[in-house]
C-alpha cells in the first residue's frame, strides 16, 4: 500500500514541479497539496500521545512547545510505513529529478526528523538548519515536510514562513500546515525558514511527517556547518528569563560566537582536500 500520491504523477508534473522548484522565492522550494491517499482518521489515531517517552522535548524558546519522535524503530504504524516509503528508489528517484539533486541518500537515523509535534503557543523561530550530519560524514541537501492537520487555518498560527535570508523578519512565502500538504525545499545558508506565529486554540496540535536528505559529497558554495542558525527576534528573547542587560548580553553573545563558527567552517570548506586527477605519463 502506498501512502502518497508522488508515483501518480505524470512525467509533465514532474517536470512542472521542478521548474516551479528551481524558480521559487525566496529559495528553491514546490508545495504539493493532497499527497496523502489515506483519510486523516485513519492515521491521527495512531499518532503518538504527547506522553510518550519516546518525544524529545525542546527546551528552547527558540522552539516553544515542540517535540520531535525519532526513533524509527519505535514507530508506530502507519507512521513506520510512511517514512520508509519516503526513503525507497521510487521517492528517492522522484526527489533527485525535482530537485536537481543526484545521489540523494536519506537518513536511517532519523536526525531531527522523523515526527514532529507543536502544540499551543507553539513557535519556531526563523533559521537556517544543520548541514553536516556529523554521524554519518553527510551533507544535507533537501527537506521533505508533510502535513497531518485537518481543516487547519492561517488564524490558527503555525503556519510555515519562507525568508529572504537578507530580511529574515518579513515572510515572503506563508504555507497554511493543512493535511496532505507536502512543501519540498532546498537547506542551505540562504534558506530561512520557521513559524513566528504561535500555535492558538484549545489543545491545538500542529503534526508533521518530515525527512531529511543527504548527499556524500558537500556542495561547491558553503552551505552551512554543524550547527543551527537562528534568526532571533525580540519576542524571542522576551520569552527568556532575566533582565533586559541579561537578555542584550546573550544575544550579542551568541550573535559574537555564531558569526565566529560560521567563518571558522566557511575556512575549512575553503581548504578541505580535493582528490587531485593523477597526471598522465
């Protein structure tokens, strides 16, 4: 049984998508809607309680009220399936001709991946993500996030926000987290991304199925480093305890060390070896 439509499409949407893809503002990205071929109550009854022990719960108020289950062997069905088919030859294959990515690999540990969960006041401050999965020796390329949220609204918050990384505080591209909804994007330095709008309503939960993909060999241009880039607004250092001097301390702080990490990997992407040809005798 497959649980998304992506083996549906024609070689023409494929192609459409790909150039919808390379085009797209304010990063390389495509949002394909009612990729799911199963109804939402079949699924959202499995999905796990927030009790669960298996959640990793963050702590950040860059990530207010999220939790991430990734544990791929403690899954429960249909959730198992649906990620596994997200990383079988066909998927894979489909990725690679949309993204114009080849040698696409994904991962078997799930690193950040996986489930996620928001529930209400629920933000997550706009960033750039990880590059290096520092586990395996690979370069993450490409985000895959599918959206398990019925009759979800833009009033509700929640909503994915897509940034110019030159004005990481105006969205250019909002997508409404709506069941089915599938958004693809390229992750690099340039691709900020995140929700500023906290989750509202009574026991409002935001779901998603997300993966992560990877190739062997890092990009020409330096795409990022071992760490997550926040973009920080005030309201997120509101959230943090202390005073206003306590607060403007962090933050130039960690603005200082960011910056400082960021030039140190660029170096090192600068002077990594490179296999040499061997000269002809």
């Amino acid at each position: 049984m497959s649980y998304f439509r992506f083996g549906a499409l024609s070689p023409g949407d494929v192609t459409a998508a790909s150039q919808a893809f390379a085009a797209a503002d304010p990063f390389p990205h495509v949002v394909i809607t009612d990729v799911i071929t199963v109804p939402p109550q079949s699924v959202l009854r499995h999905f796990p309680s927030c009790n669960s022990s298996e959640w990793l719960r963050a702590t950040e108020s860059y990530q207010m009220a999220k939790m991430t289950f990734s544990r791929l062997e403690r899954l429960p069905e249909p959730f198992l399936s649906m990620l596994c088919e997200l990383s079988a030859p066909p998927f894979l294959q489909f990725l690679e001709k949309l993204s114009g990515i080849p040698g696409l690999i994904p991962d078997p540990y799930l690193q950040g991946a996986g489930l996620h969960r928001s529930g209400v006041g629920g933000v997550m401050a706009p960033h750039t993500d990880t590059h290096i999965h520092q586990r395996l020796g690979l370069f993450k390329r490409v985000n895959v996030v599918i959206y398990l949220n019925p009759d979800w609204s833009e009033e509700y918050g929640g909503c994915l926000e897509l940034y110019d990384s030159r004005d990481p505080v105006t969205p250019v591209r909002t997508i409404v987290p709506r069941w089915g909804t599938c958004v693809i994007f390229r992750t690099d330095t340039r691709s900020v991304h995140g929700f500023s709008q906290p989750i509202v309503g009574r026991e409002r939960v935001r779901r998603a199925v997300v993966a992560y993909y990877y190739t062997s060999s890092d990009t020409l241009a330096f795409s990022g480093d071992l760490m997550t880039h926040w973009w920080e607004h005030g309201n997120y250092w509101e959230r943090s305890h202390g005073g206003m001097l306590g607060r403007c301390a962090r933050m130039y702080l960690y603005r200082s060390l960011r910056i400082g990490a960021t030039g140190l990997a660029y170096l090192a992407h600068r002077a990594r070896p490179v296999a040499v040809p061997p000269v002809p005798r």
